[in-house]
C-alpha cells in the first residue's frame, strides 16, 4: 500500500515533512523514505531543490504540489514549519499538481531564462552608464552574449512545453505564433505554469499583481510574464490594463472551452 508524505519545502534549510502522523526533518528531499508508487505533497517548487525533485522522480515516487501558495494561510493553524507541513494534509486534492519530468525541466530552463532576463537588462544599465569606449565594448559583447542565450533558452522552453501544455492551441488564439513572438510564448508558459486559470478572473488579475488596488502580495515574475506576454499579442510597448485583462480572459475560455 502506497504511503502519503508531506513536506514544508526550504531553499536552504531542513525539509520539515509529515508522514503517518509523525514529523521529521530531512536535510534533502531524496532522503525522505519514500518509494515507488508512494505520493509526496509540497507546498513549493524551489528552483534550489529542482535536482532533489528529479531524484524523486526517477525513484518512482508520485510528486504533488501546492498550485497556489497563498491557499495555505487558510488551512495552516500557526505560523510554523511543522503546521504548514500538516495543513497540506488538511487542503483539497483539486488544488495540487503533479508534477512531471518534462515540466521540471521546462521549469529549470525557466529559471535560467528569468535569471539571463535580469542580468540582460542589468549590464545594459551598466553600459548606459559606462563613461569610456573600452568599458561599453565590454558590455556590448557581454549584452550579444546575454541575448543568445536567453534566445536558446526561449527556444528549448517554447519546444518542450509544447509536449504537456496546450501552448500551440493558445498561441493561436492570442495570434502569437510567429518567432517574432517567442518572447510572448515564453511569457504564456509561465503563466501556464504558476497561475490557476479555474479561479475568477479577479483573482487571476490579483495573484498576478494586475488588479488594483492590491495588497502588494503578488509575484513580480507573474507580472512581467502579463505584461511580456500582452505586449507580444498587441505587437507595441506600451499597453493598458483592460488589454492585460483581455489577454488572461482568452487564456482562461480557452483552458475552460478545452475541458469541455
């Protein structure tokens, strides 16, 4: 009979995980004696602990997480890391995912494709701001460099999320299906990925720091992927929030007219 686990996930300290009852703490998530057949439920994704979660995996061991963070405030009892291992226990099976080995790829290329993003836009600061020839030669190989590489990673992320994620039948939808929008295809798998699209559209906008005013708690990642995203399917820079709204809304009749 397969067994059940549950985990409060850190990036760097112990995993506080819950099974049978009995609590205990694991320095890395493959030492948890979990086998094949048997589930594990976490309430986070940590880029930090991706080659943990692929251990797991190639053991056999069933992986399911949280799909929205924010859910666990209202099952967890006190603010610890022993109750947020057990609330997982108390939420809802519909509000986890399982987690697959193509999606945990499609998810590390996706933190190195947001960690080139930002270096990109911080040596191109940099290079503004250089006051000698020599100083912005350097910054302008090391921007062509960037630029290559976040175009490769676009391209690996764009292929393999095509095998799981209705990322084709969107794209043409929104009318990104050119290479010119790459970019915005990339943008649409993020979201794909960290938003649930079965919530109403305010709390799609809310959780992804498009509806104002908000409490400040959104992720600053989800919101750039809107905006990426809506600015590929508008085909210009600037945009406003209905357009924003526009595009979440066709993404979610989309997902919604495909369980049909």
């Amino acid at each position: 009979m397969s067994r059940k686990f549950y985990a409060d996930v850190h990036w760097r300290k112990d995993h506080v995980v819950v099974a049978d009852g009995i609590v205990k703490r694991f320095r890395k998530l493959g030492d948890i004696p979990a086998q094949a057949g048997d589930e594990l439920y976490v309430d986070a994704m940590l880029p930090s602990r991706f080659q943990e979660f692929e251990e797991l995996l190639n053991r056999g061991v069933r992986v399911f997480y949280l799909r929205r963070t924010d859910v666990l405030e209202k099952y967890r009892e006190k603010k610890s890391d022993e109750d947020d291992a057990r609330a997982l226990m108390r939420i809802p099976q519909h509000l986890f995912r399982e987690l697959i080995g193509k999606e945990l790829e499609v998810r590390r290329l996706l933190h190195k494709y947001t960690t080139t993003k930002s270096h990109l836009e911080l040596v191109k600061q940099l290079s503004r701001e250089a006051d000698d020839e020599e100083t912005r030669a350097h910054y302008r190989h090391l921007i062509n460099h960037l630029r290559r590489r976040k175009y490769k990673l676009a391209k690996e992320i764009d292929a393999l999320a095509r095998n799981f994620l209705p990322v084709q039948q969107i794209a043409w939808k929104l009318g990104i299906i050119s290479n010119n929008c790459l970019f915005g295809r990339v943008a649409l798998v993020q979201l794909l990925l960290y938003v649930d699209f079965s919530l109403g559209l305010r709390k799609i906008l809310t959780y992804t720091g498009n509806y104002y005013p908000n409490d400040g708690r959104y992720s600053r990642t989800l919101k750039d992927a809107t905006e990426s995203l809506t600015i590929s399917v508008k085909r210009r820079q600037k945009i406003k929030g209905k357009e924003v709204r526009e595009v979440l809304k066709t993404i979610k009749n989309v997902l919604k007219a495909m369980k049909r």
